[in-house]
C-alpha cells in the first residue's frame, strides 16, 4: 500500500513538470523553426508619410515622376494686341506724271513682285519728255558724227582749227541737252531699261507711262479706277498701297505699372485664330503713355511666312519678363499642401515618400524649392493628388 502511494506521487510530480516546460517548448519551436513564416504573417506597418506601391501600382495611378534640378524661373506679362502690317515692308505707289489711268493690272491682294507692271498711266507729260529725249538723242548723235570727222581733219591738217572749235562746241551742247532730257524722264520715275528702249519703242506709245511695282508683297489698297484723272493738281497721286505681310508687327497695349520692365529684345508669344502660337521680340517701348488708357504701345515684330498673322486682327500677347536661374526647379504640379506647408513626393524603392520643402521664386508652370530636396532626385509631378488621398487614408485612426 505504502509501494502504491509512493508512485502515485512521482506521478503527479512528473505531469507537473511537463505541465511546465510546455509553455517554452511551444515557444522554442514557434521561433527557432519558423521564423521565416512568422515575417511573411506579419508585415511592419508604412514609415510615417510613406506611401508604398509597386512599380505596376504607379503606371496604373499614371502617375509620372521627373529628376528634379537647376532652371530657370520667368514671369510672364499677358496684354492684349493688334496686328499690323511692318511700317518698313509698305510701299505706296504714286504716279509721279499727270495722266489719266488706263490699265489697272492687280486687284486688291493679289500678289506683286517688284519691278513688275501694275498699271499704265495715259500721260501727255510723259509723251513730250519721251519726244524731247529722242529729239535730243538724234541730234547728239548728228553731232557726235559732224565732230569726230571734223576731229580727224583737223588731226590731218586738212580743216581749219576754227572748224573743229565749232563742230566740239555743238557737240557738246548736244551732249548737255541729252543728259537734261534723261534727267527729266528720271524725275518721271523711268528707269534706265525703260530710256535705253525708247528708240525702238512705237509712236502710239509714247503717251503711256508704265508704273512697277516698287516691292514684291500683295496690294492692300487700290485708290484710284480706270480712266481717273492722277497725278495732277489737287488729283490723287496714290494708285496702289502694297504690303509684304511675310513679316508684321502687333501693337501691344501695355499697362503703364508694366512698362518699366519691358526692354528691346525681349520674346513675345503670340497666338492666332487657328490656334498657332509665332515668337517674336519687342522692337519698341514707348517713353510715353496714353492718358485715355494709361496704357503704352508696345511694338514687336514677328515672321508671318504664310501670312496666316492677318492685319487687323486682335490677340493676346504674353510677354516673357525678367528670368532667374534657380538650383532646383519643380513643376507646380509636383507641390502639395499638407497640414498648411508645401511638401513634395519624392520617389523610394517602396513608392514615395512625403518630404515638406521650402519654396522661393515661381512663375505660372515652375516653383523653386530653397531647401527639401537634393539635385538629381526624383518627385512625382503627375496624378499627386492620389498620392496625397492615400496618405490621409492612413492616417485615419481604427477604431
């Protein structure tokens, strides 16, 4: 009986013990043998303004990243603006002759080439200089034979010295009547293809006075019609006004606070009605200013190769002003206001990574960042805005 208790109590004493050691048993075999299942179960929460994604996460979100570095910052000034034609490309054609128009070549925008006919003037000045110059081509030719002849008697001893005087003597007043009579149908705007080809040309046409265009462009004003007296006293003296429009001004109407920031050189943009932008660059900046609009003309001269830049039209001018070269550039994009400061994302191999930053100089598409982030570095400049959404998911307490 005695024997029985014995080891009933040794019994007990044993399930105790193992009773104990259970605990740490469990606890050995939980970690020394799967240690690796227990990390995969249990994830570490994000850091503190981490926003994780995998590379297949961003290209959905769409959202683009770019290194962020040195640039430039420039303000720009937006004034309204009227096309007009280059005062230096406008040519007025005038007859300088008193006539009556004949012919009328070219319409209102036709094109013209310089040197080209555009109209024929009927003009009897124009026929009694044309006969007053044949006139006195004929006689210095008369007498240009009668001295080179008398010339080679006298240099033969044949003639008298007193004959050779007086044959050099209308000679030479003949020569001086020629060039008077060139001279006038200079004044009358003939050139000298026109005077060299006036011995052959037909009696009729004397009287017609042929006016060329003086530039190449295209005819924004025809003035006068056919059979319309010119030229005369009181009489309109302007037939054509031509343009060449392939380069043009807009007149830009500055205010008067903005005018001192404006110099010479500075690039214009400006876009039509189409929707095309030109560049172009300020050619003048008026020293005064209109009292009515307190506002000063502007000028600036662009290309206009297809002359799709009309005169007349009224657009919108954006001026680009003073530039600054800055460290670090971001798109204005890219910034994000949390809590009430500005804070960028900054690419992680995670994701992103929230990090505040402090701006300095910015225009209307960039912003320069003072201090925050590191040449070379990466930010998101696109779709932040989901970045920013995920970020305030996590910080929303669980219940």
């Amino acid at each position: 009986m005695t024997r029985k208790r014995s080891v009933l109590a040794l019994a007990v004493l044993a399930s105790l013990a193992v009773g104990a050691a259970l605990p740490s048993l469990f606890r050995a075999i939980k970690v020394g043998i799967a240690p690796n299942q227990q990390s995969q179960a249990i994830e570490p929460a994000p850091a503190e303004g981490e926003v994780r994604l995998s590379p297949a996460q961003i290209e959905t979100s769409k959202i683009s990243v770019k290194a962020v570095g040195p640039g430039d910052i420039s303000r720009q000034l937006m004034a309204p603006a009227a096309i007009t034609p280059d005062p230096d490309k406008i040519a007025r054609v005038a007859a300088k002759v008193a006539g009556v128009v004949e012919e009328l070549r070219k319409r209102l925008g036709d094109a013209v080439t310089r040197g080209e006919t555009i109209a024929i003037i009927d003009s009897r000045e124009v026929a009694e200089a044309k006969s007053e110059y044949l006139a006195a081509l004929a006689n210095f030719d008369l007498q240009n034979v009668l001295f080179q002849r008398e010339k080679g008697l006298y240099e033969k001893k044949i003639t008298a010295e007193q004959l050779f005087l007086k044959a050099k003597a209308a000679f030479m007043a003949a020569k001086v009547k020629l060039d008077l009579a060139r001279q006038k149908l200079a004044a009358l705007d003939m050139t000298e293809q026109e005077i060299a080809a006036l011995p052959s040309q037909p009696i009729a046409d004397l009287r017609r006075k042929e006016i060329l265009a003086p530039i190449s462009g295209r005819v924004i004003k025809r003035l006068v019609s056919i059979g319309q007296p010119v030229g005369g006293e009181g009489q309109s003296k302007e037939l054509y006004i031509i343009s060449d429009l392939s380069i043009v001004e807009a007149e830009i109407a500055v205010p008067a606070a903005d005018l001192g920031l404006l110099r010479e050189g500075q690039e214009v943009r400006i876009q039509n009605a189409e929707g095309r932008t030109f560049d172009g660059k300020i050619t003048y900046v008026p020293a005064t200013i209109s009292q009515e609009t307190r506002t000063g003309p502007v000028l600036a001269r662009f290309l206009n190769p297809d002359f799709s830049l009309r005169p007349g039209s009224l657009i919108e001018a954006e001026i680009s002003l003073k530039q600054a070269r800055v460290k670090i550039k971001v798109p204005r994009s890219a910034v994000m206001m949390i809590d009430g400061k500005a804070n960028v994302f900054v690419r992680t191999a995670d994701g992103f990574a929230k990090r505040e930053v402090e701006l300095g100089r910015g225009d209307d598409n960039s912003v320069e960042v003072v201090s925050g982030l590191k040449p070379g570095e990466e930010v998101a400049v696109s779709n932040v805005f989901l970045l920013k959404a995920e970020l305030g998911k996590q910080n929303i307490p669980e219940e």
